[in-house]
C-alpha cells in the first residue's frame, strides 16, 4: 500500500514540474482581439464565403457584357455540298466548278476558316433579377462576416474572463492551502501537547490533502483556458496565458438596451429576403422575350491561317420560349414559396432575439443579486473563520469546526468569483445581443 501511494505522489510531482516547466506567457485582451482579428480560422472561412459570394456577384456581369469568341477550323472534304461551300467562302468559284459532274463528285477540297463571333445582350429582364440577387447575397455574405466577428469577439471576452476565473481560483486555493497547512502545524503541537487526538490531526491532514487536489483542478483549468485562447488565435504554442489584468465587476445600462434591426445579422436576413425576391422576379421575367444582338468577322483559305476571303455578318434576334412544358410555372410557384419562407424565417428570428434579450436582462438581475448575496456571504464566512481560528488556538473550538469553517470560506470565495465571472459575461452577451 505504501508503495502505491509513493507510486501516485510521484506522478504528481512529476505532473507539476511539467506545468511548471510551461512557458507563462502574459497577454492582455487587447492583443488576443488582434490576433483572432489577423489569425482566426473561422473569420477566414467566414471572408472566403463572401468572396465566393462576390465572384457569383460578378459573374453576372453577363448580363451587360458582350460574349467575344475566336476560333480556328481546319476541314478536308469530299462532299459535294460542304466542298461548294468552301470554295465559295474562299471565293474561288469558276465557270468550270458549275460542271454537274464536279458538283457531284468533288476532289478532295481544304478549307481553313478563322471566326470571330460577339454576342451582347440588350435585353434580359430575368437576368438583371438575377443580379441584383446576387447583389443582395454578396453583401448578406458581408454582414455575416462581421456578425461572426462580433461572435468572435464574444468568445474572446468569455474565454479571457474564464482565465481570469481560473487564476482567481488557483490564488484562492493557494491561500486556502497556506491556512491549512497552518493549521496542521498547530493541531500538531496540540496533539503533542495532549489537547488533540490523533484523529483530529489525521482530518486536519485530509483537508490539506482534499486542498491539494483541488489546486491540482484549478492549474488544469487553467491549461484548458490557455488552451481554448490559442484556438481561437491559431497558435499552436502550448503556453500558460495570464491575463495582465484580475476579475472584477463591471458595469453597465440595461434600460434602454432593445433589438436593433440594424444588427448585422439580422440585416443580413433581410438582404436575403431581397434575394429571394429578386429571384421570383427573375422567373416571373424569364416569361419574356429576349433581345440579344450577334456579330462576326470570317477569313477564309484553302491554307492554314491564312485568309484570302473574307465576310462579316451582323443582326439582332428575338427569341421567345413561348412554352416549357410546366417548367417555369413550377420555377416562379418555388421561388414565390421560398420568398414566403424567407420572411417567416425573419420574423421568428427577430422574435427570438427579443426573447433571448429579455431573457438576459432578467439573468443579468439575478446576477446582481447573487453578487450582493455572495459577496455578504463571502465577509461572513471569512470573520466566522477568524473567531473559530482564535479560539482554536486557545483550545476553544473542535477540530471539526475549524476546518468546517475553512473549507466554507474557501468555497464562498470560489462562488464570488464565479458570480462576478456570470455577472460580467451576461453584460458582455448583453451588448452582443443590442450591438448595431
């Protein structure tokens, strides 16, 4: 038994001397906002989708810009009417070609044609919808953008007050363990004295213990906080980060805090629901004919790019998809319901933002509350221990009590902290929750 608990001691001193071997790292919140700002995975992934959103957005350019195309085409043929047609595209007919027998057996005829073809929309009223849709996406695209920075910044402020959280309590623990250790010493000369027995000292030593361990947790807490912070900023150092500045109450308004619809994220969802319209405008339109002018510039030879002869062509055309089956009439009935979905969409997540507002306004009371209470809790504890220690010393007060009395403060401070941390996190999610 002595060996496995020798065994077990060793583990942890070699545990400790790992985190203490730990580079500690002192960082403010100010620097962890820059970082995440520069760094951040999410933020990156966040501005790629917008861009992606602006590449769609300029692919619609389309709609306005002419479609320019070049080529090449190099053709040997014997058949009488694609072989006329070549000689006359190079402008070589003569008299002696008109001969039927030529015309029906043909040699072996080349021809080499260079094309150069343009085409521009002049009128497109269901892709002009279709832009302005991917207008409307693009910059929805670019409001998430900065609500998931605002999301970002959230984290930030929770994880670095979790930090805080976690070298308060490690201070705590730390304080709890020199007053333990105390009074081990004192219930020591007591026992030696013949005032304790030895079971009271042997409880005193389990507290010291239980004390131990829980200082164990709170280093381990801290790790995990450092470790959170520095996903956040993408580094994979494995640092100790602590906060140049301690856990305390902040303060804010919460009267005239309301929803603002030009919160980001709630505009976006509006800029959506525009984009759900321009694109029922769009099928409604696509029931419309459509005016495009063409052109082309032709060069052509028997010989590789070579062009002897040459021609252009230039007009315009109507063009009316005058029926699709049920195509478009299935189209515009989507879009329409996709438009109605939108709006929903919009509404429920106004209302629940309102709700989840007035839901944080009242947790941020109880908050308040509790911050009294505990910090009252906190003062009453600490003079209760004071007495029971003075009188412990004076052989006064049992055991028991004494280190009921400790283990009490140690835990009401533990709660205050824990309170200021609820306290000012729910202010922080307050602002989130208001910011335009």
């Amino acid at each position: 038994m002595k060996k496995i608990v020798t065994n077990i001691l060793i583990v942890l001193f070699l545990f400790s001397l790992q985190l203490g071997a730990q580079e500690i790292v002192s960082i403010d919140k100010s620097e962890v906002l820059s970082k995440i700002s520069e760094n951040n995975l999410s933020l990156k992934i966040s501005k790629e989708a917008f861009n992606a959103a602006k590449a769609q957005y300029k692919q619609s350019n389309a709609v306005f810009l002419p479609n320019i195309t070049a080529s090449h085409t190099g053709i040997s043929t014997t058949n009488p009417l694609m072989a006329f047609g070549s000689k006359l595209n190079q402008g070589i007919l003569t008299q002696n070609d008109f001969n039927p027998s030529l015309l029906n057996n043909p040699e072996r005829t080349q021809n080499f044609a260079t094309i150069i073809k343009i085409e521009q929309p002049l009128i497109n009223l269901d892709g002009v919808y279709q832009r302005k849709a991917a207008k409307s996406k693009m910059d929805a695209m670019s409001l998430q953008t900065q609500r998931t920075e605002d999301y970002l910044t959230l984290e930030v402020e929770k994880a670095y007050m979790q930090l805080q959280l976690a070298f308060k309590g490690e201070q705590v623990l730390k304080k709890a363990l020199l007053t333990a250790i105390e009074n081990k010493k004192l219930a020591d000369n007591s026992f030696k004295q013949g005032f304790l027995q030895r079971a009271d000292v042997l409880n005193v030593e389990v507290r010291v213990t239980e004390i131990k361990n829980e200082l164990e947790t709170a280093k381990s807490n801290i790790q995990n906080a450092s470790n959170y912070l520095s996903f956040l900023m993408n580094d994979d150092r494995n640092v100790i980060y602590k906060p140049t500045d301690s856990l305390t109450v902040s303060k804010i308004t919460i009267d005239s805090k309301v929803i603002s619809e030009n919160r980001s994220d709630i505009k976006a969802m509006q800029l959506a629901t525009k984009a759900y319209e321009a694109m029922n405008k769009a099928d409604k339109m696509a029931f419309l004919p459509r005016l495009n002018a063409f052109g082309s510039y032709e060069m052509y030879d028997n010989k590789v790019f070579s062009g002897d002869a040459n021609g252009y062509i230039i007009g315009a055309q109507l063009s009316w998809d005058i029926f699709k089956g049920s195509k478009r009439f299935g189209k515009v009935q989507k879009s329409r319901a996709e438009l109605e979905k939108s709006k929903l969409e919009y509404n429920q997540y106004v209302s629940q933002s309102n709700l989840e507002l007035n839901k944080v306004k009242r947790q941020l009371v109880d908050a308040k509350n509790r911050l009294e209470l505990t910090s009252l809790a906190m003062q009453q504890s600490e003079e209760s221990l004071r007495i029971r220690k003075n009188r412990f010393k004076e052989g006064l007060e049992k055991t028991a009590d004494l280190l009921a009395a400790e283990t009490k403060y140690a835990q009401k401070q533990l709660e205050y902290y824990q309170t200021i941390f609820e306290y000012n996190f729910t202010q922080t999610y307050l602002e989130f929750l208001t910011k335009e």
